[in-house]
C-alpha cells in the first residue's frame, strides 16, 4: 500500500511538470474556443440589422414586406415564430412583433430573406408609418426567432386546425410552404376568419398551395353576410360547429387533432370557448395573440374611472430617475416609448415576459386573460411592462439598455 501510495505521488509530479511546460511553452494569444456558446450565438445572434427589399400589396389594407440581412445571414427558424422589429416614428422609440411568413427554409436560400404582412389599424401608430411611408431601402433593427406557436412532434398531434383571424394567416402560411417544400410532415386544414373578400389575405397564395399538396386544406368563413359566398365558405363566425366540422370527424377527447389559434383578443378567447365547449383538452390548444391592447371598456375587471385620469410614474434606471405620465388605459410600456425610455419589449401581449420591471409602489391594473406571471413575480411585485396599466401614481425600475 505504501509502494502504491508512492507510486501515485510521482505520478502527480510528473503530470505537473508536464503542464508547468505545457504553459511554458504556449502561446501568448487566446486560442480557447467555445464551441457551444458560438453555436448558440449563430442560432440567437440577437439584434440584426435587415434591409426592406420589396413591398406588395396582398390585400385591401394589407402589405407584404421582404427584408435581406445587411450584414450576416438570419438565424433558422420554425414555421409559426415571429420577429420583432423596432421603429423609431414620430418621436417614439418602439417595437412590433410580426408573424414570419416565410417558410424556414427561405433564410436558407442562396439569396436569403424573411417576410412579414402588416395590416392596417386604426390609428396604428407603427401599421400607419409602414404602409404609408416605408421605402425600398430602409434599415431596421430585427430580433427572432421568438414564439412557441410551431408544430413540435412531442407535444402535438399530426393533424392540425389551425384557426386564423385576419393578418393572424401569417404563421399558417409558412407552415403550409413548409409542407409543399417537404420540410415539415403534417397535415393541415386552416380555418380562415374574415369579414369579406376584400379584407382577406393571400387568398391566391394559399389557392396554389393547395394545389401542390393534398396536405393543406383551406376553409374560408366569411362574417359579412352581404358578401357574395364563393363556392364551399363558410359563413358567420368561427363556431363549434363549424370547427367540428372539419375536425376530420373526430372525437375531440381522443387528441386526434391540434388546435392553433392566432387573431385578435376577442376571437381567441371565443374560439377558445368553443373548443373547450366541445371538450378539446387544453393541453391541444395553443394560441398566438395578435396586439398589445385590451378591451377596457368591456373588461369587467378594469375600473372606468380611471380611463380617463393620468398618473405619475417615476421611473428609475440606475442612478437616473425619470418622471412621465401615463394615462390609466396606456400600458406602461408605451408610456416609456413615447418619452424615449427603452424597455425592452417582445411579444407585446404579456407572454413573453421580456418587458418585466419591478414595481417599488403603486397600483396597477394587469388584464387576467394576459396575466402570464410567474407566482413569485406576482408575490414579490414584478410586472409585464405591456400588460400593465396605472391606478394611481407610481415608482418602477427598469433595466439600463
């Protein structure tokens, strides 16, 4: 035992010896690779700059925005994610997420781009500024991929309803171009919700689409009952029995579908309802909310007194401290963008969690149905800059950018 213990001892020595000269003789530069973290740097690279290169009008308010990288190539994505992209219009320094309509692997191509469709909205600061006033050659900042609204083969069936609201189309789009393209090996029949023809978004597009592939069915509802009905639409709302319809005949509890929402506030949660109605289990549900704002004036939760009081919020960054107003149905994000105070901003409905700031005192308002905390944000008072709206005077801390 004693010879071995000896034994173990030179050997240590002569293993020390050996990197003393290792180190001795090395070189002087930083030769360490880490080639983990540079993949994850080519995968989330961050903050990109694209150049707009073409714009199409694919509906009666609606455009179809292209973008190239200016400096390196976009990261892969899954159909279904959106980019956020940030503007700088009239004063105010914000960010928007869009849907990518492209097909994953349209990054990949030999001359690589992304799409997004903007559609208009009334008194859209951002859908205004882009449909009317962006040009051929203009320079933005990019960020994505972001989202979890993809097919993930762990997780969902290989059927998929998807259920779209006007621009929400969008990630169906690049799923269906991932179909064709035989990149993604599901089926897909997309519900399509809208108030008439004119209003509609690449009808034409997901026409040749299905007449590539027998993969991708797509049924229109048309909610204008004055509009002249096309052959095979639908018309009304997107009800049960209508989604039951073209559920493929199934029995719901047995999971035989998936079901993907995108649209606005008020058709997620109707179609939600009416999923659950028809006993879908809500572990087959997910759903993409399209815009920040809610619906203060039906939103039983939400004080009307307030609507029309403004309040004061001290904002502290650091040693800097700040003073703005925000009025009580203005989200506290957009308070700070109209004064030039960068927060960081995402998805912009309350999921993400990447606009989260500390609330020191004050009472907000934050919509349940966009409340996604954590329960420890919730006890030990953080919020979603997006989703939260004043009561009274406040004191926030925000992040230094």
């Amino acid at each position: 035992m004693i010879k071995s213990f000896v034994t173990d001892i030179n050997g240590a020595k002569k293993v020390n010896e050996l990197r003393d000269r290792e180190i001795f003789n090395a070189s002087d530069k930083n030769l360490y690779k880490d080639s983990i973290n540079d993949l994850a740097k080519k995968l989330h690279p961050g903050v990109l700059k694209a150049r707009l290169i073409s714009i199409e009008t694919v509906g009666i308010s609606a455009k179809k925005f292209r973008f190239e990288a200016v400096d390196q190539y976009f990261p892969p994505f899954e159909a279904g994610q959106y980019v956020s992209i940030e503007f700088d219009v009239n004063d105010t320094l914000t960010t928007r997420p869009y849907s990518i309509l492209s097909a994953p692997y349209e990054v990949k191509a030999i001359n690589p781009y992304f799409e997004i469709v903007i559609k208009r909205t009334a008194n859209g600061l951002v859908s205004n500024h882009m449909l009317d006033k962006a040009s051929i050659g203009d320079i933005f900042n990019v960020d994505f991929p972001h989202g979890d609204f993809y097919y993930e083969p762990l997780r969902d069936s290989k059927h998929i309803i998807g259920i779209a609201g006007g621009s929400g189309i969008t990630p169906f789009v690049s799923i269906a171009r991932s179909i064709v393209h035989g990149n993604l090996d599901v089926d897909l029949t997309i519900i399509y919700g809208f108030k008439n023809y004119d209003e509609a978004i690449l009808l034409d597009e997901l026409n040749e689409i299905m007449s590539k592939t027998d993969k991708v069915r797509v049924v229109n509802v048309v909610s204008d009952k004055y509009a002249t009905k096309r052959f095979g639409d639908e018309e009304g709302f997107i009800t049960r029995e209508i989604i039951q319809k073209y559920s493929i005949n199934e029995d719901p509890k047995s999971g035989l579908s998936t079901y993907f929402i995108c649209g606005s506030r008020d058709m997620d949660i109707f179609v939600k309802n009416e999923l659950l109605s028809l006993n879908v289990p809500f572990r087959r549900i997910r759903s993409e909310l399209y815009g920040e704002r809610f619906d203060y004036e039906t939103d039983t939760d939400f004080d009307q007194n307030n609507k029309d009081k403004f309040f004061n919020i001290l904002v502290q960054r650091g040693e800097k401290e700040n003073v703005i107003r925000c009025q009580g149905t203005e989200s506290i994000a957009r308070a700070l963008e109209r004064y030039h105070i960068k927060v960081n901003t995402c998805c912009r409905s309350g999921s993400c969690g990447v606009c989260r700031i500390k609330v020191l005192y004050g009472s907000y308002f934050v919509p349940k149905d966009r409340d996604k905390r954590r329960k420890a944000d919730i006890r030990f008072n953080y919020c979603h800059a997006c989703q939260t709206y004043p009561t009274s005077d406040m004191k926030i801390k925000i992040d230094i950018l």
